[in-house]
C-alpha cells in the first residue's frame, strides 16, 4: 500500500506516493520525465514489494501544481532533495526516466551529503541524438501562443505525434499524464531539454551527459533498442558506460516490468 503527501516546500506542493517504511528495506526513489507522472512507475508496487518505494510527480506533472518559483531542470533537483530531507531519507537510490535521468543526474550532482547511493538513468538524454522527443513541443511552444499550445497539447495535436499503435500500456499512461499536466510548465521544460544540443561535445554528449560521466556513485544507463536504432554515436558513448540493453523496447523501457524491475534490483544488490 502507498501512502500519498503534498509535500510543503517554500510555497510550492509536490505530490508524493511513499509506502510504509520498513527500516531494514532499502529506499528507491522514481523520478518521472518529460509530460509524466508517476504513473510510468505504477508497476513498481507489484514487482518490488520488499522496497521502500517514493515517487513524486514534479511541480507542473501530474498532481503538483505549477511552481511559484521556477521549474528549471536544477530548480527541480534541488526540490527533490529538500522533499527527501522533508521525508527523513539520509539514504537512497535513485531512478529517473526519460527527462527524469537529467533530473536526477542532477540529484546527484547537487547531492553533498551522500544521500543517493546508486542510480539508474533509464533512458535520459545524454547524447544529441536522443534528445528528440523536446524537439517536437519546444518547436510548438515556440510558434503558438499559449491557447494554442494548450490545446495542442491537451488536444489531438499532440496524441497524433504518438499514436497508440505501440499495443502496450505506456502510450496510455503517457497522454493521460501529459493531458494532466500544465502545458506551459511543458513547453518550458521541453524548451531547456532542446537547449542542450547546443552544448554537445565532439562526441555529442551533451552538457547533462557529461555530468552524468563524471558522477562517481554507481550508476548504469538502461536503454531501449528500439529507441536508439540508428542513433550509431549515441550508442558509441553508452557503450563506454555500464549499460543494460532491453532488447525490443521503446523509450519506456519499463514497459515490460518483468525484466526492468528485475535488471533494478541486480543493480541495487550489486552497488551495495
């Protein structure tokens, strides 16, 4: 069973699920990506029972409201560090999707007092070429007014982009989270993922990427073989990094929770 809180943090609320905690489990703490909520990690409950799970839905996703103050990628990582000190959490592992593995390599960054003691970057865009999916609403966001783009979004404007033909839940829970989301919170946030291309390096890594590289905790990068196909430098630089493959699978990854959670737990086991 989960527990949920509007965490209170300098003006703003920040949706959390958190399930009872268990003092001899170990803590893995989710964080969603781009347009998501926790939603993409609503399987984690069935598949890691003998865990202390926390998930948030960051401010402008899901059940959180926009913030006050801002909703830069770092603004958000500093936030999740105040909620995990609002928690009680001094120890944790960490796992973030998609515009979640920015977040959360962030996290690690700006972690100064050993909080996080392994992550799991599940698709995050380290490389130009995986940078795509804010490419599509930073183009939209920078060319509609604001009704506009609220209604591409909410609308079919956006769902045309990603139709559901990919016969699994992830495209459902995608769009019911995207359509819950504010929409100019998401065309800002798309805006600063694009952003990065512009500091790519001869390799192609982008500023984020390059931060990820040089964290010294344990970490690995999941990815999907479907989502890189052809992106041959992407590729390249993840294969210099521990990596697990998901054969077949999109960019959500956990799509087939059998084996994510699965690779999740080896991962924590061994980092301990």
């Amino acid at each position: 069973m989960l527990n949920e809180k509007w965490l209170e943090i300098e003006g703003d609320k920040l949706y959390c699920l958190f399930s009872t905690y268990v003092d001899s489990q170990d803590t893995l703490v989710f964080i969603h990506g781009l347009g998501e909520s926790h939603l993409c990690f609503s399987d984690a409950i069935d598949w890691l029972p003998n865990y202390n799970l926390v998930l948030f839905d960051m401010c402008g996703y899901g059940y959180s409201p926009a913030s006050h103050i801002s909703h830069s990628t770092e603004t958000q990582a500093k936030r999740i560090l105040k909620a995990l000190k609002l928690l009680g959490i001094d120890k944790c592992f960490l796992l973030g999707h998609s515009w979640g593995g920015d977040t959360s390599t962030l996290v690690c960054q700006l972690d100064r007092n050993g909080i996080i003691q392994g992550f799991i970057n599940a698709e995050g865009g380290l490389h130009e070429e995986n940078v795509v999916l804010s490419k599509i609403i930073s183009e939209q966001y920078s060319c509609l007014n604001e009704q506009e783009f609220d209604y591409w979004v909410k609308g079919n404007g956006f769902a045309k982009q990603f139709s559901l033909s990919w016969r699994h839940g992830a495209g459902i829970k995608y769009l019911s989270s995207v359509r819950r989301c504010e929409s100019i919170v998401l065309g800002e946030t798309a805006s600063e993922i694009y952003s990065q291309h512009a500091t790519q390096d001869s390799r192609g890594v982008v500023s984020w990427g390059r931060v990820y590289e040089e964290l010294s905790i344990p970490k690995i990068y999941f990815w999907g073989s479907k989502s890189l196909e052809g992106c041959e430098r992407a590729l390249k630089f993840i294969k210099t990094l521990d990596n697990v493959r998901f054969e077949g699978a999109n960019h959500w990854v956990q799509n087939e929770p059998s084996r994510f959670y699965a690779e999740v737990e080896k991962f924590i086991s061994n980092a301990k």
